[in-house]
C-alpha cells in the first residue's frame, strides 16, 4: 500500500474495538497515514457509524473512494449481540442506567421466536434519544442529555432476517439483517415492549455491510502494522 494508493482510493475494513467511536477510529488511521507517508492532507471517513458500546465491521474509505461512502452506507447490514430482559434505560443500550423494571415470569422461548415474526419486513421504528440524529440543528443526545424532551418521527426501515440464536433468560442473543438507518437499540426496546415486558440492548457486534464480513477485517493495531511495515 503506497502514498499513491491511498490518495487514488483504498477500502479498509477495520474490527472497531468496544468503547472507541467511529469518529476516533477515522482519526486514528488518518494521522497514522500521513504520518508514515509524510502527506499533508488526505480524505479518510467511514461508511455508517457504529456506537462506542458496539464492535465490528467499520468501512473506511480514503482518497478519492470516499465519494463512495454513501454507496456503502445504503447496503444492507448484518448484526449479531444480545438483548436483556426485563428491564429498559433511557438510551436504550448500557450507556444509561436502567431505569425501570419488568416482569418476565410469562415470557417463554415459544413467545420470543413467535415476537420475532413482528418484526419483520418493513416497520416503523422511532430512533432513541441519545443518538446523533439532528433535530431543528441539534444532535438528539445532547438534547438527551440536557433533560430536553422532544418529538422523533419515526421512519421505515427493513429488517429481512431476525434470528434468534440462544435464549438465556434475562439474555437473548440474537442476528439482525437489516437496513441503512436502523437502530438495534430501538429494536431491543420494542421487542420488550411486544413481549408486554422491557428490554434493553446488552451487547452489539456489525458483522457485515454488504458483501464487507468482520471475518476480513483488520484492528486498529494490525493495520497500523501493516502500512507501517510497507
């Protein structure tokens, strides 16, 4: 990988590591790019942002390929994690405490495969508060954040596969294939809710955008090793 291959456009599939935001993870390869090949100035971003509480597949584009970056960002995407039972949070994900709890006693493994099937195909799905959707110029968490309520629309998204893997009550672990724009956060808590409980999104892992796997990905760390040993 050359100076040249860089600035023309490369891919790089990156396994973002748990508490890092995709932001940072740009950040990081692009002073480690110019720093190696002594260049001013290069493009680098991501195609679809991926939580700090999440790991997985980031697909950073650099040079003139990130005019491509929409292109990735509207291919489907494939998530793998684990939904927690009976209680919610306000972010609906681990980045709040919980703030209410519910009953689970009625929840059985036939009821949650059944609860799946509500979910599939086209849906209306409301994004969280505490995500980086603008509002009127504002991102929603720090509106979130500052105590501000505030009305979200809710928006279509597709959810084409959503399979339950293994049932370990409060846990479900679960795969999601889904569209650009959806939010497994508001997914978990809407499971809950059809479930006449709560639940919130305990872990989270993307796992493929398109035809990009995880399984092709480098960390952080390998691939600075990699442009630093060219």
């Amino acid at each position: 990988m050359t100076a040249e291959d860089l600035l023309n456009g490369q891919v790089i599939l990156i396994d973002k590591p748990l508490h890092w935001t995709s932001f940072q993870v740009v950040n990081k390869l692009r002073w480690a790019i110019k720093k190696k090949f002594n260049l001013k100035k290069i493009k680098v971003g991501h195609a679809g942002t991926l939580d700090p509480l999440a790991t997985g597949l980031l697909i950073i584009c650099t040079g003139r390929f990130t005019k491509r970056i929409d292109e990735y960002q509207a291919q489907e995407k494939e998530y793998t994690g684990t939904f927690y039972l009976g209680a919610t949070t306000p972010s609906f994900d681990l980045e709040t405490e919980v703030n209410q709890h519910f009953p689970t006693s009625h929840i059985t493994e036939d009821l949650i495969i059944e609860t799946t099937k509500k979910f599939m195909g086209e849906i209306e799905q409301i994004p969280p508060i505490y995500s980086a959707i603008k509002k009127d110029g504002k991102r929603l968490y720090k509106l979130a954040r500052a105590g501000e309520s505030t009305i979200i629309q809710s928006r279509k998204v597709t959810i084409s596969e959503f399979e339950i893997i293994e049932i370990n009550l409060p846990h479900i672990e679960f795969r999601v294939r889904c569209s650009k724009g959806t939010y497994i956060r508001s997914l978990a808590n809407d499971f809950g809710m059809a479930l006449k409980s709560g639940a919130y999104l305990f872990s989270l892992r993307r796992t493929k955008i398109g035809d990009s796997n995880v399984s092709k990905a480098n960390s952080i760390d390998e691939f600075l090793s990699i442009i630093n040993n060219n």
